[in-house]
C-alpha cells in the first residue's frame, strides 16, 4: 500500500474511540472441588504409605484440619476406597480405628496380555496377590478369542464374591501404546493387539471401568510401589524380557510424551544388517538385547526352537553352552542401560531379565559392561539394580496408580 493509503489508515483508527479498560478478574487457580479431590488423592497416598494410619494420624501428616479430614475419610470410603476398622491389638469395648485401603468391600482386577501368557487376578486395594485369585491362560491367536477369554476370566474372580465392588480393572500390554486415546498402535511381539482398543472393548462386555497400561509402565510402578523402587522420584526401568522398553520417572511421574509413545529405546538400529525386527526394520536392538534375542541365537546354535524357560532348564542340567550368546546379549543390554543413564541421569536404572537366572554373576558382567560404556560422571551417582516385580504385580499398581490418578492432580 502506499504512504497515503497508510496514513488514512492510522488517522481513521486514531480518530476511533478509545477501548474501554477492563480490570482484570482474578480466578482462583484451583476451584473448590478440584481442591477437595486433591486432597482426597493426598488423603488416600498417606494411608497408601503408611498402611493403615488414623484419622488423628492423617491430620498430624497431612496438616488437614480434622473436620475435612473426616469428610475426605467419608468420601473415600463411600467411593469405596478406603475401609475403616479395628487397629491390630486395640482393646474391646471401644477399640481404636484405623483406616487402610479397601480388601474386604472393594477389589480391582489386573490383567497381563504377553507374547505366550497370558493372567488375570482379583485384589484388594492393598495388592497382595493370593495365587488363588489368578487365573493364567496361554495367549490366544486372535484378539476375539483374547476378549471373550478375558471375560471368561475376569467373569468368574467377580463371581466369587457378590458383596465385593469391581472398582475398575487394568489391562497391561506390549507394544505401542497410545495412552491418551487408550490404542495399541502396533505390538511389534503381538500384532493381533495391532490397531485394538481393548481396554474400551473390555469395559463394554465386563461393565467394569478398564484402563489400558503400557506394560513396561505398568513395571515401572510396580517397582515403585512394591519393589526396590520405593520412594524413588527419578529412575528409569528396562525391560529386556520378550521386547526392550524403558519406563521414565521424573519428579514422581512418568514421562509419556507427545503421543504417550516415550521410552520405545528398543527399536533403535544398532546392526543396520541385523535381524529383522517385529517392527518390520533391522538390527533394532530388542532383536540382540533381550531374554527373547537370547533364545533365538541359542535356537539358531541347536537347531531346535527353545523358549528362554527352556534355556533355563538346559543350562541348568548342564547340557547347553552358551557362553557365546550369553556375553553378546549382555553387551548389547549394557549399550541400553549406558544409552538411558546418559540421556535421563537418573538416580537409578531398574533392570528386568531371565538371563540374570543363568549364572551366578550375570548382573555382574552387565554392571562391568555397562561402566565401559556409560559416561563416568553419569554413573557417578546412578545405581544399576536388578528389578524385582513380576508383570502381574505390575499391572496391579497400575490399577491401583489410575484409581489414584484420577482422583485429582498431586497437591
């Protein structure tokens, strides 16, 4: 435009009435009933710390006054997630109450979807597995016959007991997870789960609030709630049993990305030549650095297919070698656990493998492989410790980590 039609421009907006100004409204940053659901979060992780704990207890902790400790406590007990009860030797007549979570009322079902089995378990909020409570069943070749096992499974822990309230059941899976939108996106180990959203598709047929967990998270939590993990805020966990994936907690939450799809560390080329990955690419390192690469090179040598239990067995009865294939899968386990304690610094890195079964020093040798390759400083205050929970327990605290969750934000 030219100088004139600019000029016009600028007199015609000067000679325009002045915007009237408005004072700003200040907005409470937390309405009432976000604070009371936090509060009710803050309430339920305390008594979750302590394992049974007091009203009095809980305004001495959480410096909540204790009228709005007796309506959180309310609440909480009326969505069935806290009980309240006698304390281990009070006195009869008028004995003390404690408050604890839920395990007579209520109960949450954890599922386990994997490349060979499949299990499914009844528990109370506390999550102690009893082995009667757990069904297992091999993993189905189709995701309609995976659905309708599952309902037969979960049908038959609610039956048990009709007084008892199913709060919600938590489905762990392998692969990549879409969190938000609660999709496998692809299972590179078990690709009848591709393109599925079976926590939606569960919840139809079972009436029952489900969550769908990425399996190697729901690990993470595991470790954290019921493992060697325990009051850690920054750590990284690995699985390395039929896929490589890492779980990433920062500040007490775990990092899940832009699409939920952070921590998929094994498909990341380290032989562009190598085996073709269930990814459909080569030289991933899952296909080197894992329990299942590990039963795959051994099947390869014998010339029989063997699963990793097998190998166990074999090594154990001393009739298979495999000093060879045992040194390259650890070597290539120690690039990812070096790869992780440089890129995040973590505190801690929880490692997860059936090979550490094979010998006596096995976690050793990585550890040693894993300082050859790891930069100094990043090892300096990083401590590389074996996992300890099993996949079902996994899936158990992730259950019990969404009923939490979705109560309200930390406070």
């Amino acid at each position: 435009p030219s100088d004139s039609t600019i000029k016009a421009a600028m007199k015609e907006k000067q000679s325009q009435p002045a915007a009237p100004r408005h004072t700003p409204t200040l907005q409470p940053k937390v309405q009432p009933n976000l604070l009371r659901r936090m509060n009710e979060r803050r309430v339920l992780e305390f008594v979750q710390a302590a394992g049974q704990l007091s009203r009095a207890g809980l305004v001495r902790q959480t410096g909540i006054s204790p009228p709005t400790v007796s309506k959180l406590v309310g609440s909480l007990i009326a969505a069935g997630l806290l009980e309240e009860g006698p304390a281990p030797g009070s006195m009869p007549g008028r004995p003390a109450k404690v408050l604890r979570l839920a395990q007579s009322g209520s109960r949450i079902l954890s599922a386990v979807v994997d490349t060979h089995e499949c299990c499914i378990a009844a528990t109370g909020l506390h999550g102690q597995l009893q082995e009667e409570l757990i069904s297992r069943f091999p993993t189905p070749d189709g995701y309609e016959e995976l659905l309708t096992t599952l309902v037969q499974h979960a049908t038959k822990l609610m039956s048990a007991s009709d007084k008892t309230t199913t709060l919600a059941l938590g489905l762990s899976a392998p692969g990549l997870v879409d969190r938000r939108q609660q999709q496998v996106f692809f299972s590179a180990n078990l690709h009848l789960l591709d393109g599925h959203y079976p926590a939606r598709d569960l919840a139809q047929r079972l009436a029952v609030p489900t969550i769908l967990l990425h399996d190697t998270d729901a690990l993470c939590l595991g470790e954290r709630t019921f493992g060697e993990a325990r009051g850690m805020d920054d750590f990284v966990f690995i699985d390395a049993t039929s896929g490589l994936g890492a779980a990433i907690m920062i500040g007490g939450q775990l990092m899940s990305g832009h699409n939920g799809l952070a921590g998929e560390i094994g498909h990341i080329t380290v032989e562009p030549h190598g085996r073709r990955c269930g990814c459909g690419n080569f030289g991933c390192l899952e296909t080197v650095a894992t329990d299942e690469a590990l039963a795959t090179r051994i099947s390869e040598k014998i010339g029989t297919t063997v699963d990793i239990d097998q190998v166990l067995q074999r090594v154990s009865s001393g009739d298979l070698n495999i000093d060879a294939e045992f040194q390259q899968t650890i070597e290539y386990l120690a690039i990812a656990v070096a790869a992780v304690a440089n890129i995040f610094n973590p505190a801690a890195v929880m490692v997860q493998g059936r090979m550490f079964e094979l010998r006596s020093d096995a976690f050793d040798q990585l550890l040693e492989s894993v300082r050859k390759r790891a930069l100094s400083p990043a090892l300096a205050d990083c401590s590389i410790l074996r996992a300890s929970v099993s996949k079902l327990q996994g899936a158990v605290a992730g259950t019990i980590h969404h009923l939490t969750s979705i109560l309200g934000p930390k406070v």
